[in-house]
C-alpha cells in the first residue's frame, strides 16, 4: 500500500468504490463499515472510531514523522467526514502516553507524549 494513502497525503482519489472516490485509507475503512451496517438495516447508526493512530518506533513505518502526519492529518480531516458520510466522524487518538511498562516494540510507541509528560511531537487540535 502507498504510504500517502495511509497517511492522509494522497494528491488524488487512490481507490474509485463507484460514485466514492477516496484519498485515504481512513475514509476507506469507515465507510466500508457504514455500508455493512447499511446493509444489515442500521441506515442511522453513527460509527465512533475509538482508537486510531501510528506508532512512533517499533515496527515497520513507525517513525515520529509519519506518527506526526498521521495524527496531524487525521484531526483536520474527520471534520469533513467521508465520502459516503460527509459530516463530522468522531474519532479517537491512541494513545495520549506512551507505555514504558509494556513489552517492547511497538506497542510501547503511541503516544502523544513520553510518560514524563514531555511531548513526543507537536500537534495541533485546532481543525
């Protein structure tokens, strides 16, 4: 996968799903869910994104940089929601600390801030 489609960077439409053109893998993601909910009857359900982000160090990608256009990209964009849903997704960074205290690798890497309270990257959430 294209690292601009995962990184809300995309300069086009990277996947065409008929009439829904989408830039990102975010948008992709949660419309694909709103149509299988569509689907089973559930036309009015809101979808809540409860955690979404990218890793600072530990795997594959994860890097302060890309964490920081990930999550900075991500608040500027779920106010203009989806391409099916064009209105405000309510989404949720992982994490707000990183976790010194689990195993190492990647799931220790999340956080807006190190767990001294130091900031790992400066973002904004000013949409």
């Amino acid at each position: 996968m294209d690292m601009s489609f995962a990184l809300f960077t995309s300069p086009g439409t990277v996947v065409q799903d008929g009439e829904y053109g989408y830039q990102n893998l975010f948008d992709a993601t949660v419309d694909a869910l709103y149509m299988a909910v569509e689907k089973l009857g559930g036309h009015n359900v809101r979808v809540v994104v409860s955690e979404t982000g990218w890793p600072t160090a530990g795997g594959a990608a994860a890097s302060v940089e890309n964490a920081m256009t990930y999550n900075q990209n991500l608040v500027k964009h779920v106010c203009k929601g989806t391409p099916r849903r064009p209105r405000k997704v309510e989404a949720y960074v992982f994490a707000m600390f990183n976790e010194n205290l689990k195993e190492a690798g990647v799931e220790q890497n999340w956080g807006l801030f190190y767990p001294s309270t130091d900031r790992v990257y400066p973002i904004s959430f000013s949409a």
